[in-house]
C-alpha cells in the first residue's frame, strides 16, 4: 500500500484551483440561461411542441445519471476492481439525480400535452383507454413519477456519499456495506426503471406497448454511461488530470463493454421489432409503421446504421479500443446516436407526427445540459476524482487485459 500512496502523490487526481475545469459551472449557467431564454420565448408560439422536446431532453439526460447508477451498482454487486479509477466520474453522475427532481416540474405540469390518456373525453370515446383508466390516470402517475425520481435521488446520493465516505474511518467496512447494499438497489432499480419507461415514454402512445421496452432503455442507457465515461476521462486527462490512474488497459474494458452493449441494444431492439412484425397485430404495429413513414423512416435507419452497424464493425478492433481518439470518436458519436434514440422513440407522438425538428429541440436540450454541466462542475471541483482509500485501488491501478 505504500508503494501505492507514492504512485498517488505523483499524479493529479483534484481539480487545481486554477484549471479551467472550475469554470465548467459558469458555462453551464450560460447554456442554461440561454436554453431557458429561448425555450420560454418559443413555447409561447407552441406549447405542445415545448413539452415534447423538453421531455427528450429530460430523458437523454436522465439515462445519462441512471447509467452511472447502474454502472455503479454493477461494479460493486461483482466485486470488481478493475474499475475502481472510473466509478468515482459515474457515482457523480449518479449523485446528479436529485436534480431531475426538479427537473421533472414541468413534465408534472405539461401531463395533458403529452399524453392522450389525460384528457376525459378521449377516455370516453376509447374502450381501451378506459380499460387502462384505473393505472393511467394523473393522479396515480404523479404519484409513481415522484415515487421513482426520490428513490433514484437517494440511491445515487447514498451511493456517492458512502463512496467519499471512504476517506474517513474503515474504507473495508464502507466498501462492505456498499457491496451489500448494490444487491437490492439493483432490484429497485430493475423495477423502476422499467415502469418509468413505460409511464413517460411509452404511455405517449397508450394504445402500444412492449414488454421488453424497459430493457431497451436500459441498453441505451448503459450505451451512453459508458461512451460519457470515455469522453469524460478523456477530457480529464486532456487538462492533466488522471493521468497514469486510468490507462490504456480501462479504456480498453470500457470500449469491450461499449461494443458489447452496442450488440446488446440491437438484439433488444431487434427482438421488440420482429415479435411485433411477426404476430401482426395491428395496435402494437401501428407503433413501428408509424416510424417507418413521414420522415421517420430515414431516423430508423440512421439507427439500424449509426447505432448498430457502423459502431459494431468499427469497434471490433482491438487495437481501436486502445487508441484514444478512435474510442473517443466512437463514444462521441454513440453518445449522439442515444439522443437521435430518444428522440425517435418521443417526437413520433407529438402532433402533426411528421419528421419535423423544431428549434425547441435545440433550446430545451441547451436547457438541461446546463443543469447537468453546473451539477457535474460543481462536483468535480469540489471532491477528488477517484476514491484514494478504496481497498481495491491497487488492483485497478495495476489492471491488464489478457
């Protein structure tokens, strides 16, 4: 462990009080301010139109602190120690999530502009909205919505707080309570996660559904932890930091894991589509048909290809899982590609259905990426970047693939 402490004493792992990292805040303030400007300013001429590109907004940003949840929880549920020098990055976006708390003001609000489901005389006219009448109504679904987003927020702060924790007293006692605890939260999790999507996302069309869809989310969501950590380090190291403490060896397992769920989303996506296609009927149909027309037929394939396809083949390479700036290319674009998802999977619904991107789209998006820009500086500035005392520190930081 000495040797260990004398590594950690030539590398840089907090943020300097001069580093241009610590203005990361400040731009977030400003892309806020500017999103926020510009979306108030535009939903006065459509309001509908705001609340469906403000929730892609939301969601791309929620999976993005989900993943580092789930990440978080995985880590610790397997023991593994390979990833001791990157869980830091993904507990603080973990920790983000008491924000889309907040940040979910406006979905509670805008309810009848999303959803079909809310309004009585579609319910009355609709036998099978109205056979959905006692689990989609707006009473129960605020409840569950405030119900998933307080679990979320106390289990990444918990999480986060329990890791920087380690600092004090026995870190084997706080790393054996965390390993304890990531069981059951990964089960809450499961659960939550599933039911939010089909509460926020899938419900936009209540006449659809799909049994595999919070699986789907998951897959994307994990797809864009792992292309965010990628980036993130890299961005780290480009300003000195975490140099020598995540190598080309994590990058490695990360780019392994990101090709690997890149697989897995399609097989979800796949498996979802030719189940539908396959038994033909035609409220669960409608869904796809939908998408494979009015403009959208061009998204879903930039998503067979640009989701699939191009990352598959160009990930294959072990030698470009090694090469930084390929891997951050990939992460880039994938990271990209799960927004173009998310918007796919959202706009579809809104009125007039046709493919037309709104500058709306932009300004909400703006919006809540300063939010999540102010929280992440803020927590980067303020903590060091990788749990020192972590028992299994040593371990990540002699890691090597076979």
């Amino acid at each position: 462990m000495e040797n260990v402490e004398k590594f950690l004493e030539e590398r840089t792992f907090v943020v300097g009080e001069d580093s241009p990292l610590r203005r990361a805040p400040l731009l977030g303030i400003l892309l806020l301010a500017a999103g926020a400007a510009g979306s108030a300013w535009l939903a006065a001429y459509d309001p509908t139109r705001f609340f469906f590109s403000y929730l892609a907004a939301f969601f791309f940003f929620l999976t993005l602190s989900l993943g580092g949840l789930i990440f978080v929880l995985i880590q610790l549920v397997t023991r593994a120690g390979w990833s001791v020098t990157v869980r830091r990055l993904a507990e603080q976006a973990a920790a983000l999530l008491p924000l889309f708390a907040v940040l979910f003001i406006p979905i509670l609000l805008g309810g009848r502009h999303l959803y079909e489901w809310t309004h009585a005389e579609a319910v009355a006219q609709d036998p099978l909205l109205q056979h959905k009448a006692s689990y989609l109504n707006l009473s129960f679904f605020n409840l569950r919505s405030v119900f998933y987003l307080l679990l979320w927020a106390g289990l990444g702060w918990w999480f986060h707080r329990q890791s920087k924790m380690m600092a004090e007293g026995d870190p084997v006692e706080r790393l054996r309570r965390l390993q304890i605890f990531s069981a059951p939260a990964i089960v809450l999790f499961a659960f939550t996660l599933t039911f939010a999507a089909f509460d926020w996302v899938m419900s936009l069309d209540p006449h659809w559904y799909s049994t595999i869809f919070g699986v789907y989310i998951f897959a994307g969501s994990f797809v864009s932890i792992l292309a965010f950590l990628i980036l993130r380090v890299q961005l780290l190291q480009a300003h000195g930091l975490l140099e020598g403490l995540v190598t080309s060896e994590h990058f490695h397992d990360l780019g392994k894991l990101l090709f690997g769920f890149v697989v897995f989303w399609a097989y979800i996506a796949f498996s979802q589509f030719m189940l539908i296609w396959y038994a033909a009927i035609p409220e669960e149909t409608a869904w796809y048909a939908h998408r494979l027309e009015h403009g959208w037929e061009y998204v879903t394939l930039l998503l067979a290809i640009g989701h699939f396809v191009g990352p598959f083949f160009f990930l294959l390479s072990r030698e470009i899982k090694r090469k930084r700036l390929a891997l951050g290319l990939a992460a880039g674009w994938l990271l990209t590609m799960h927004y173009v998802d998310i918007y796919w999977l959202i706009l579809p619904a809104a009125p007039g259905r046709a493919f037309q991107p709104h500058l709306l789209d932009l300004t909400t998006f703006l919006a809540v990426a300063g939010v999540f820009v102010i929280g992440t500086g803020i927590l980067t500035a303020r903590e060091p970047l990788i749990p020192r005392r972590d028992p299994r520190l040593a371990e990540s930081l002699r890691f090597e693939n076979l």
